[in-house]
C-alpha cells in the first residue's frame, strides 16, 4: 500500500475559523446594547415614578398663602387674584404665571412671589401711589405719577386726600390711553416739589397741566387761578402766599395771578383789565 502524503496537502489542515469570531462580538455587542437599553428604561421609569410621587406628595402642595406689602388691597383681594395657587405642587409650579394674574389688577405695580418649603407661598406686592384725582371729562380717576388710571374715584376713596387735576385728557386724534403721559409726568413735577412743602401742599386744590409750560394752581379758599409756569413752583407759590392778603385787600376778587415773571407779578381782576403790579407794591 502507498502511504498517503498528507503533510503537504492543505486540505488536511484544520482551517482557522474567523467567521465564529465575528458572530460572538456581535453577540456581545448585541448583549451589551440590550443591557444598556434595560438600564436605560429602568432610570426613566424610576425617574418617572420619582417625579410623579413628588407632584402627589401632600406634603408638598401649597396649602399656606402669604401677601405681604399691601395698603389699599385687603388680602382678600389679593388672593383672589391667584385663585387656584392653592393646592398646587410647590416645586412644579409656574409662578411667573401667577405673577402676570397679580400684575392685572390696576393697584399692582410690582408684584414678587417666593416659595417657602414645604408648603408655603409668600407674595409681595408694591401698590400704585396715586398722585392725584385726574378729571377727564365729567369722570374722576385716580391717577399715579406715570399717568395709569388706577381706578375710578368714588365714595370708596373718601379718605384719599389729594388735588384734583385738569388737563390730563389726550386729544381725540391721539388715541389710545385717557391720559396725555406728558402731561401726568408735568402734574408729576410739580406735586413731588411742592412735597418737600406740606404746608403749601395741603392747600393745593387744584392743578391744571392743559398747558406744558404753564401749570395753574388754584388754593383751597381762594378762587385765583395761579400759573406758576414750569419751574420753580414752591418759591412762586411762597411769593404768592406772601402777598396775597395785600391783593386782597386791593381787589375784591382776582381772575388770575402770574407768576412766572421773578420779582414782577401781573394780577388780573374779574372782568376787569390785568394790572400790571411789582413785587414792592
């Protein structure tokens, strides 16, 4: 018998198998892929579940309401603007939201809203000030310095203290909001200096700012129509209060002084020609 020779035959020898290699690192990878997609699940499931029980907790919902800062508004008042707060998860909630509901009332300027864990809510407002009873035809409105109506005045605001003004309508062909800016900014001028004087502005009945360069003042017992131009108003005022029992004895009843001329006053008598009269008279 021949003896085979099988050392040089290649088809005898064992094949190295790559393919089997490959298909185990795809298995691995696949294992390894699916693991991840588990865990992955698991984290999102677990936070969705945290979350959830945090929204429910009843320790953490809203059950006590604070309002600090307010004068005008009652507390109650300022609660029903954020009807709803109550009960509402402390963490989740939208305050700015809340916010803009407080920012609707006309008497809130600025308002803040703070979270106190774990279950409390304290809210600030800063009212309007008004500066005045602003008469836009036969109406009277509360009016604050920047020229936003903060209400209607009426038998409620009996205890507000405060001039009435004039000349704050804009015209028909502007539009828009009741009140002339300019001209509540000009009425704003002339009230914040005559504040650094209580005595002279508590007599202060009347203000009309019809005209921006000359604001008129009318006194509480006294029927002159005082222009005080648009400066300088607490010394020109000063001026008149100084020599008004002398005009008074002059004229028995006097239409208008002007002051807007330094040492120089001219007074105008009803229904009578304006007499032009100095200081030293």
């Amino acid at each position: 018998m021949q003896a085979l020779a099988t050392g040089t035959d290649k088809r005898f020898r064992r094949a190295r198998v790559k393919p089997a290699r490959k298909r185990s690192l795809a298995l691995k990878q696949a294992w390894l892929a699916a693991r991840s997609a588990v865990v992955c699940a698991l984290l999102i499931y677990g936070g969705y579940r945290g979350v959830a029980l945090v929204a429910d907790a009843q320790t953490l919902q809203i059950g006590h309401l604070v309002v600090r800062g307010h004068e005008r508004l009652s507390a109650g008042e300022v609660l029903a603007l954020v009807d709803g707060l109550r009960g509402q998860n402390i963490l989740t909630v939208r305050l700015d939201q809340w916010r803009q509901r407080l920012l609707a009332s006309p008497w809130v300027d600025r308002a803040t809203i703070r979270r106190v864990l774990p279950s409390t809510v304290e809210i600030t407002v800063h009212e309007r000030r008004p500066m005045g009873i602003g008469r836009i035809g036969t109406a009277l409105y509360l009016i604050d310095g920047q020229g936003v109506i903060v209400d209607e005045y009426g038998p409620a605001y009996a205890d507000v203290d405060l001039p009435i003004i004039d000349g704050l309508g804009t015209s028909p062909q502007e539009g828009g909001s009741l009140v002339d800016p300019l001209r509540a900014e000009f009425a704003g001028r002339v009230i914040a200096a005559l504040a650094v004087r209580p005595e002279i502005a508590r007599r202060v009945s009347q203000i009309d700012v019809a005209d921006l360069h000359d604001a008129v003042v009318i006194l509480d017992g006294d029927t002159a129509l005082l222009r005080i131009g648009d400066t300088d108003f607490v010394a020109r005022l000063q001026q008149y209060l100084d020599l008004a029992p002398a005009l008074h004895e002059r004229m028995a009843a006097i239409d208008y002084v002007d002051l807007r001329f330094d040492e120089r006053l001219y007074v105008r008598p009803v229904k009578a020609p304006a007499k032009k009269m100095t200081v030293e008279d």
